[in-house]
C-alpha cells in the first residue's frame, strides 16, 4: 500500500513466515496483539488487511499515530495488554477476526532504551515495566524474600545458580537498595561468574525479572485463549516466541485444541475427554528463522513461530501452564 510512513528500523522477528501463516486476504480483519514498532501490521495493511493493534506500551502507542493517520481508517491502535484483546475488541464493534499475530516478550525498542530498565547493556534504573505503571524489578529485588527471589530466578529464568544468586542479591540489598540494571548484574556476576564462551551470568536472571514484572506467561495463557475465541472458522493464530517457557505454552496449547492430545478412547477411568479440536495444524512446527534472518538479526536466533486455523468447534476453558507458574510464584498451591 503506497501513502504507509517509512518502514521502521526495528524489523519483527519471522515476519514473512508469520504473515504467510496468517494467509492475509483484502478487507480481512486482523489483530495484532504486539504493536511494537507496528512491524506485523504494516505487512498486513500492505495486503489490504484491516488491523486492531494492541500494545501494553503507552510509548508504542504513541509512535504509531502517524501509521493509523496513514491508515486511511484500516488501522485502530489500543493501548491494553493483549490478554484483554475481546474487551478491545467488543468496545470497537469487531470480530470476528480472519487472524490473529502474537509476537511475545520484549520489544528491540525497549531494550535499546535505557530508562526502560529491561537490558544490562546499558546502566538505567531497574524498571522492566512495560505499562510504565505497577511494581517494578527494583520492588522485587529489594522486597521479596530469599526463598521466593530463588524461585523466581528458576521457575522464569531457568536460572540453576538461583539460590547463590538469591543469596547474594539479599546480602547487597541490606547495605543498600539495588536501584540500577548495571548495580544488579555486577552483583549477579559476582556471585555466578560465568565462562567467557558463555552468555552473560545476568541474562537468566533478567529474563526472570521481566516476566514476573509483566506476568507474561500468564499473559500469554489468557490471550491464546482469548484468540481462540475471537477467530472465526478458517483463522488463522500466529505466535512467535523467544524462550522455552513461552513456546512450551504455545506448543501445550496447540498440541491439545488440536487433538494431538491422548484420544478419548484410550482415557482411563474417570479420566476426563480432551477438549474439542478448535484448531488444525497445517505444517511443521516450529518454524524457525533462516540463517540469513539470524545474521542480520541476532535476535531472531532462539524465535519460534507456531500457527494453525481455527476449525468450528465450540472451545471450552482450559488451564494453561503460564496460569499454574504464576499461581506457584504467588505461592498458591504448594
């Protein structure tokens, strides 16, 4: 589409494949659920699809007023986390929708930006909130206790130096608050010093602090279940993940509303049925990106993309992983 503001500099992740797995038809109408830098929606507009686009972040929002001027009335921005996709989406009068795109955890824009707080490679206060609003790292750092630090740093990191890294992070915060991204991930390195060949001791760590500060799995668990529901029959659902825990949410969620699951006749006793098949896997998964993509975009190394298209199946409620994790660090269920 000619008249669409330039390209953005930060390009999404599997862009092509996540387009191509969403099948974009003219006049369809999309959700984009990670705005960003409005990577995904530009590519959709371009195929003469309408988009709601969705982002936590007021700083996303904000940067794409010239993108919905350009628009020419196919581009609505909201600014709410995408487990809230159907109040969006009800309050605007749409759906249902030909596809839905979820591209999960931290944007380049945020990690480039140093008062945001999500990246060690620049000092910045200890923030990580997307919302800009809520408790920040620095709140758990300096709040939570020995025992729930740790199991944060593993359940969200996967983090097996937690406990020593839990330890030291108590002993520093009680001769100072631990306010800075560069004070933390000193302390962090001190404590697991890593081998040269390795990543960074802190990046583990980081990845915890970000999740449990957005509850991004449990995020994640609500907007798959949420899009399940908003497709229509044919849509298609496209998710790009960047981490194991977030892809295995994914993967759970797709393998059981396709049938992939234990069929009913091989149940045991008193065993419930698996839910109804309400979507239908097309291709391999995962996707991965091409070598070429890596190079260009280091980021792009550990992304994942899973898809499929919706079937007609009535969906039921279905307890996701991301929920259990999160109920385990609030220390439900125990």
């Amino acid at each position: 589409m000619t008249g669409l503001p330039a390209e953005s500099p930060h390009l999404p992740v599997l862009a092509q494949e996540a387009i191509g797995a969403l099948a974009v038809k003219p006049d369809g109408l999309y959700l984009d659920g990670t705005f960003g830098a409005g990577g995904y929606t530009r590519l959709v507009l371009a195929e003469g699809g309408r988009v709601l686009a969705l982002d936590r972040d007021p700083t996303a929002i904000a940067g794409g007023a010239a993108l919905v001027e350009a628009s020419g009335g196919r581009l609505m921005l909201a600014q709410t986390r995408f487990s809230q996709m159907e109040t969006a989406a009800r309050e605007r009068g749409l759906g249902p929708f030909d596809g839905i795109v979820l591209d999960i955890g931290v944007s380049s824009m945020q990690l480039d930006q140093p008062e945001r707080g999500f990246s060690f490679r620049f000092d910045g206060p200890l923030d990580m909130r997307m919302e800009k609003a809520g408790r920040s790292a620095a709140d758990l750092v300096n709040n939570l206790e020995q025992e729930p630090l740790a199991d944060l740093l593993y359940l969200y990191g996967e983090e097996r130096a937690s406990r020593r890294i839990a330890r030291a992070i108590v002993a520093e915060r009680a001769k100072a608050p631990i306010t800075t991204t560069a004070a933390l991930a000193q302390i962090i390195a001190r404590a697991n010093p890593g081998k040269p060949q390795d990543i960074h001791p802190a990046t583990r760590s980081f990845q915890a602090l970000r999740i449990a500060v957005n509850e991004e799995l449990d995020e994640l668990t609500r907007a798959l279940e949420a899009a399940e529901r908003l497709l229509r029959p044919g849509g298609r659902l496209a998710v790009v993940t960047f981490h194991s825990l977030e892809d295995r949410i994914a993967k759970q969620f797709f393998a059981t509303r396709s049938g992939r699951g234990r069929a009913a006749s091989r149940l045991l006793p008193g065993e419930k049925a698996p839910p109804p098949s309400t979507f239908r896997l097309l291709a391999a998964q995962p996707v991965a990106p091409t070598e070429a993509e890596c190079a260009r975009n280091p980021r792009a190394r550990s992304a994942k993309l899973r898809w499929a298209e919706r079937t007609a199946e009535i969906p039921s409620p279905l307890a996701g992983e991301g929920g259990a994790l999160g109920r385990r660090m609030r220390g439900e269920g125990r």
